[in-house]
C-alpha cells in the first residue's frame, strides 16, 4: 500500500514538473515574439495645400503638416528574433501535438507581427532610402517568407484532432492575408526577383516560396455553409482572397507564368502553379459559371399536369389481409407504392469520406461579384494557358513514373475541369484544348486509369474518368472540323486497343457501396454512356473495325515417354508430333464453339493403344500420362502473350454490359433518381435491345424503380424512363403470375402485397409500357409446362427457332473477348435447361456462367 501511494506521489510530480517546463518553452517562445517589434505612433510629413513665400521672394513654398500616425515599427533584434521562431517552430516538428504553432496562433503573432515586419521591410527595398541596410531587409523578408510557409501549411497529414485545432487558426490567417498591402508586399518581391535574368539560389527560393504562401492560403477551406445560411459574406473569404488577387494583378502574375509552362526553368515552379489554379476554382461547378443547370434533382413544383389526369375510375385495392382500400385516380394509384419504401432502411452505406480526397466535390456558394473573375481568369486560361501548361505537366507525370500522387489527380481534374468549360461555350475555339487529345498524352491518361482500377485507387480514379470523359466529348467535337484528322487518329488508336474497350466494361462492373460514393458511380455512368456514344458514332463512320488483342501462345508440348528410341528420330523432328517439325507444334489458343478453348495445331500421330495384357506396360503409360498433364499445367503458367487482330462487332461489345453487375450497380442511381440522362440509355439497353428484363426481377431493383413514379421527382428522360420501367414491371408481373415463369427467372416477389396491387391497378389504366413488343409472354408457361421438369428434350421444342439459332451462332462464332470476367447473353425468349443440369444449376437468367464473345476471328 505505501508502495503505491509513493508511486502515485512520484507520477504527480513527474506531471507537475512537465507542466512547469512546458510553460517555461512557451514563455521562452513568446519572449522572441515580443522582441519583433511594436506599433506606436509615428509622425508622418503631409503636404498641405497651403502656401507661403520663400524667403528670398520667389516662388511659392508649398507647407508641410506632421500628422502622428500609428506604424508598426521593428527593433532592433527582429532579425534573430525570427530565426529563434523559426528553429523554435522546427524542434517542435519533431515531436507531436503542434505546441508551438498552436501558441504563436492564439497570440495572433503573425497578423500583429510578422505580416506588418514584411511589409515595413519590402517598402525598403521597393523605396530606397540613405541609411537603409538592403541585405539586412532582404534577410528579413526572406526569414518572414519562410515563417509564412511554416505557418500557413496544410494540415491533412495530421492526426484528426490536431486538424480540427487548427482549422480555425489557419482560417484567421486567410483572412489575415486577403488584404491589398500583404498581397502586393508578395507581389512586388516576387516580381523583383523573377526578372533578374540571373537569380542566385536564395533568390530563386524567394520566388518559389512566396508561391508556396500563395498557394497555401488559397488552400485552406472555408466552412461548408447551407445556402439558407445569411451572413455569407462574413463567412466566404476565398471570394474577397480572389477580388483582392485579382486587383493587385497577383492572378495575372499566374497565368502568365502558366503561359510559359513549358519553360525549363519554371520546372520546379509547375506543381505549385498547378495548385494555384485547382484552388482559384476550389468547389466551384462548371454550371455556376455559365448558368446551365448543375443537377436534376429537385423538385418540380412547376410541372403542369393536364386536365385529363383529374379523370379516371375508382380502384378498389386489396391489401392483402382481406381490407379493400378504395383508390379514386391514377395519381393517387402512384403516390401509395411511390412512397411506401421511402423509410426503409438503406441496403448498404458507403464509407464515410476520406479526408485524403484530392478533389473536392462538395460544391461552395459563389458571391456575384466573384462569378466574373473566375471566368475572365477562365477565359485567359484557355486561350492562352492550357496547351503549353498541360503538356509541359504531363510531360513531368510521364518522367517522374508516378501514378499515386496528388499533384497527378489534381492535373486530371483541372485538365478536364478547363475542357468541360470550353466545350459549355461553343465560341471557344476547340483547338485551345487540344493538348489533352494528343495521342500520348490521352495514353498516360487512360495508363493512369488503368493503373488505379487494378490498385482498387477509387478516389484517384474519379478525376481520371472525369477527364477521360470530356476528352471523348471533345474529340466528338472536333469531327468534321479542321481538326478532323487528330480525331479520326486518336480515335482509331483508342478503339483499336482491346485493353482500353475492357477498361470501360470493368469500370461499370466494379461498384460497391460499401467501397464507392453514389458520387463515382455517377461519374461512371456518364463515362460509360459518353464512351458507347462516341464508339458508336465511329464506328458507323468506317467499314471495318480491327482491334488488337492479347491471346496466350503454348510452348511444344514435351515429348511423352515412349519405348521407342529417341534416336532413331531424324534430327529436327519431334516424337511427340509424329515425326512434324517441332517449331509446327507451337500453338496459340483459339475459341472453339461455346466459348472453349482449342488449339490451331495439335499433336498427331500418336499410337495411343496399349495391349491389356501388358500390365507393366499399362502402368507405364499412366505414369506418363500423369507426367504429361503435369507438363501441360506448367506449360499453362508459363504461356507468352501473344497480340493478334481480330474484327470487332460493336452490338456484342455492347452486349457485354448487359449483366446484372451492371444492373445493380445503375440502380442505386434510381432512388433517388440522378445522372437519369445516363442511366436510362444503358438500362433500355440491356432490357429492350438485349431482351433482358428478367435482370431488374430482385427485390432491391424493383423497390428502386417505384421511387422514379412520384411525382416530387422531376428528371430528364422522365416519360421515356417511366415507360421503361412499366414495360418491365409488365414482364415481371407476367413472370410471377406463374410458378414456372417465376422459377425459370428468378424473379423475386416484392413483400408489400399494396405494391402489387396498386402496381396492377396503374398497368390496367395506363399505355405506359405498351410501346415496345413484350419478351416474356404466357406461351412461355406451355412450353415449359411440356418440358415436364423443365428439361429440353432437344431443340424441336423450342418455339422461339430464330433466336435460339441466332444465340447458338453466336457462340459458336465469337472470338475471345480478353476479359477476365463472365457475360450472359443467350436470353433470346425460352430457354429450357440442357442435360447436364450440372453445368446449368446456375443459368436461370444469371449473367456469371456464361462467356460474352464480342470478336470474331
């Protein structure tokens, strides 16, 4: 007992005394802060526009009148004033908690002290006078820069609760620097030293480092403000930061080093540039600088409904649990099933955001007056910036071999952020942009992609599908202008590439919400669409579409044991191939009917027969056999990658999204409804031009689809998708109407039996889904009825002879597609289980078993 008791008296004192040391260091750190200097009152000489004769009588004198005006004015001791900061500041790097930074923040030491010594200083030199010591100012600005950057670095790489302490400090210290004499202090240094035409390395790191403030103030977030919010211009200082840099003309002094990018010597100078630019226009949508509509969801209060929509019938509706529940008119049928889901937990919740995201997508509020900067410094970017800028950065991505990095993903955004702003104005020129559709720069970018799928890098493989996209959209552009022909090249090599046309598939296949925002798949779709639009509209431009692919080429197979002699074979000639060339027996896989794999040439002349009685001899013969197969598996491993051209048929590349990954990744943009734009043309896709319906037969899906009936929602394609979703909710009500019908695809039955009925209700009233000829019809119920158990008693049958040909040419025809994954596309009509119910226990209509051959050889 008295043991711990001392122990407990020894850890309290231990505490006291760091308590006392720790407050000793600070006393110490702010003693070298007060010794910077003071703000007293000064007496200034103003003229005065009174006049007196000069003594000798001639000319007017003009008068002077001392005025006592408040200056800050530095000691003497300033100079190692601040180089004790700056290695107090230091020495606290190397431990955690940010003590010092955290005191110089809470004694306002760089709004009182250090902002005020720098402008004194620079005055200096901008306006030398007798007894001033230059080196001696020069000194000082470059120590007060260097404070500047330690003061005002971001703290992402910190610890959360060091983030949260700091935030409103670094925020006090942008409004601190959003004021004209600080930022035309920086300027004019900047400017001075970046003329000289020889600068020594001390100078070259002045300019460099005043840079770097640049870009750290502008990197320090705003807090995220409601647009009910009031007050907003007490809390937006990035607009007043960007008024201020633009009417100190410090935004000029950017864009005219952006213009010289591709300058040896602003190599260094280009991941800080690029920084400035990403943060110039930090949150801010394309949309809210050229007034187009940023989302489509919201509301639409204003949507007109016809008179005609007041009339109908009265529906009585089952419940289920024998209450009939009246309903009066086909709105009223919609609002029930419409919002019945609305409160149900959600199936999956993504991750929470990660704070590492280089690029920020939560939009901010633009003040007015910041709206026409952001677009003149737009306007000069494009015209003037962006081919040498992007080239030259690019070029750096490409030496330096760095695929994760955030300067890289911000260079993707912005590239693609300027290309989407030019192609919103139709007069700005398309050749200002046409850095990014150069041939290898389009490469690296879809390299990066690649790279980040296969690295599961989903937050760096947002802003590469966004600038992927507008490349596409401008390269659409430029056809049949005069840069018709860079088009046409970039194009052929892109379509060319069958590991580019398998990124995209990938891309749609790879959604989980437990892993990826509702915001990437966002991106996704509208990639996806703009990619099959523009292939589409391509390949209907040319006669013959070729694409490169990569097939694995077999070594010989190695010689089976035999009790013939090796050497009784001629010389060059292999046993094993009865006696052909050995270089004949080198084979490269092939596609044989239904997607299996064959070889172009096999090994023959092999006496295979053994004799019965020879039981010794048979013995031999399995150990070879075994050997043989070993050396077969080995060989398989060991296969070379071999590129072969093979014709490219785009109805079965767009075949291969038809699956029902793809079809559960689109539905979690369906409630609510968003990107509809882009979702429908791939959902009318695989239900109505691939006659697969039976994919949206789940729960979830279904669930999902009745969000798009209410009437609060108003989205683009908003006739055409409610007509989509009621041709398919016809075929799955045809589907669940029978026990075969249901077992034969799948199709899950909603659990809230009011659906159902109100569902009915509205497809018995309504023409919505009568446009197009129905896939799943009640005939299907006979013929799986004369089936028996559902097998198929070969092929004379089946009713639906044309599909069913169709669907086995096919796949007898189709080449290797080179993906890595499985398609289901022989849903044609009815399609009874083979035989080998082995094989077909997981067809219904899954899309995993089945290969998507999209090449023909």
């Amino acid at each position: 007992m008295e043991f711990v008791e001392a122990e407990e008296d020894q850890q309290s004192v231990t505490d006291e005394q760091l308590s006392r040391e720790i407050e000793r260091f600070r006393n110490v750190v702010l003693s070298a802060c007060s010794a910077l200097g003071d703000t007293m009152p000064v007496a200034v000489s103003i003229p005065s526009q009174q006049t007196s004769l000069s003594t000798d009588g001639g000319a007017e004198v003009a008068q002077a009148t001392l005025v006592s005006k408040m200056e800050y004015v530095p000691k003497s001791e300033c100079l190692p004033s601040l180089k004790d900061i700056k290695r107090y500041i230091q020495e606290d790097e190397l431990g955690e908690g940010k003590m010092v930074l955290q005191w110089l923040g809470d004694c306002r030491v760089l709004q009182t002290d250090i902002i005020p010594l720098f402008i004194h200083f620079t005055r200096q030199i901008q306006s030398p006078q007798p007894g001033h010591d230059r080196d001696r100012a020069l000194k000082i600005i470059m120590m007060c820069v260097e404070l500047f950057v330690f003061l005002t670095w971001s703290m992402d790489s910190e610890p959360k609760e060091v983030k949260v302490r700091f935030i409103y400090v670094l925020r006090s210290y942008k409004q601190a620097f959003a004021n004209p004499d600080a930022v035309s202090s920086l300027l004019s240094i900047a400017v001075t030293y970046f003329r000289k035409p020889i600068k020594t390395d001390k100078e070259a790191l002045l300019v460099k480092g005043i840079l770097y403030v640049f870009r750290n103030i502008l990197a320090i977030p705003d807090p995220l403000i409601s647009p009910t919010s009031t007050g907003l211009s007490q809390v937006e200082v990035h607009d007043t930061l960007i008024a201020v840099l633009d009417k100190e003309l410090a935004i000029d002094f950017f864009l005219a080093l952006a213009s010289s990018a591709d300058d040896k010597q602003l190599k260094d100078l280009r991941p800080t540039l690029l920084d400035i630019v990403y943060y110039l226009f930090y949150r801010v949508p394309v949309s809210a600088l050229f007034d187009q509509q940023q989302t489509w969801f919201k509301a639409d209060d204003d949507r007109r409904t016809g008179r005609h929509n007041n009339f109908g019938g009265v529906y009585a509706v089952s419940t289920g649990d024998s209450t009939i529940m009246p309903v009066f008119s086909a709105k009223e049928v919609l609002h029930p099933f419409a919002n019945l889901f609305k409160r149900r937990k959600p199936v999956q919740k993504p991750k929470e955001k990660d704070d590492s995201n280089p690029v920020d997508h939560e939009w901010r509020i633009l003040s007015p007056s910041s709206i026409p900067v952001l677009r003149r410094i737009a306007a000069v970017f494009i015209d003037s910036c962006f081919n040498p800028f992007v080239s030259a950065a690019f070029e750096d991505v490409r030496a330096s071999g760095t695929v994760m990095d955030a300067s890289t993903t911000r260079l993707l955004y912005v590239a693609g952020y300027f290309v989407d702003i030019s192609l919103a104005n139709p007069a700005v020129d398309i050749g200002c942009t046409s850095a990014l559709v150069q041939t290898h720069i389009f490469g690296l970018v879809m390299r990066n992609a690649s790279a980040y799928v296969e690295m599961k890098e989903w937050v760096a493989l947002e802003p590469a599908m966004y600038c992927i996209q507008q490349i596409l959209l401008s390269l659409a552009r430029m056809r049949g202008t005069k840069l018709n022909s860079l088009s046409d090249n970039v194009l052929s090599n892109l379509f060319y590439d069958g590991d580019a046309l398998d990124l995209f598939v990938r891309l749609c296949r790879v959604f989980k919400p437990t892993k990826h925002t509702r915001r990437f798949l966002e991106q996704t779709a509208r990639l996806t669409e703009t990619f099959l639009t523009t292939l589409k509209s391509y390949a209907q431009a040319k006669t013959n579409l070729v694409v490169k692919r990569r097939v694995k080429k077999r070594a010989p197979k190695r010689a089976p044991k035999s009790a013939h002699n090796d050497k009784d074979a001629p010389p060059g000639t292999d046993i094993a191939s009865g006696g052909k060339d050995h270089d004949a027996n080198l084979a490269v896989d092939t596609d044989g009917p239904n997607g299996t794999r064959t070889r172009d040439t096999e090994p023959a002349g092999l006496d295979n027969s053994r004799s019965a009685t020879d039981e010794s001899e048979i013995d031999k013969g399995a150990e070879d056999s075994a050997e043989d197969a070993e050396n077969e598996e080995s060989d398989d491993e060991n296969a070379s990658e071999v590129l072969v051209e093979r014709e490219f048929d785009i109805a079965k590349y767009e075949r291969a999204f038809a699956t029902s990954d793809v079809v559960v990744s689109y539905s979690h943009l369906l409630a609510p409804p968003s990107s509809i734009e882009f979702v429908y043309p791939m959902l009318n896709r695989i239900a109505i031009t691939y006659e697969k319906p039976h994919l949206f037969f789940k729960k979830k899906i279904l669930n999902k689809m009745l969000y798009l009936f209410d009437d609060q929602f108003a989205y683009p394609h908003r006739t055409e998708m409610l007509d989509l979703v009621a041709w398919i909710f016809r075929q799955y009500m045809t589907a669940i109407s029978s026990p075969a019908l249901r077992n034969h695809y799948k199709a899950e039955e909603l659990n809230d039996q009011l659906a159902i009925e109100c569902m009915l209700a509205f497809l018995k009233q309504s023409r919505l889904g009568t446009r197009e000829k129905p896939v799943i019809t009640r005939h299907i119920v006979e013929l799986l009825a004369g089936n028996g158990d559902g097998r198929d008693e070969g092929n004379a049958d089946r009713s639906d002879s044309d599909d069913a040909d169709k669907v086995s040419k096919t796949t007898a025809a189709d080449g290797d597609s080179g993906f890595d994954f499985d398609f289901d596309f022989d849903f044609q009509g009815p399609q009874p289980a083979a035989d080998n119910a082995a094989s077909n226990s997981n067809q219904g209509m899954d899309d995993s078993d089945i290969d998507e051959q999209y090449f023909s050889s």
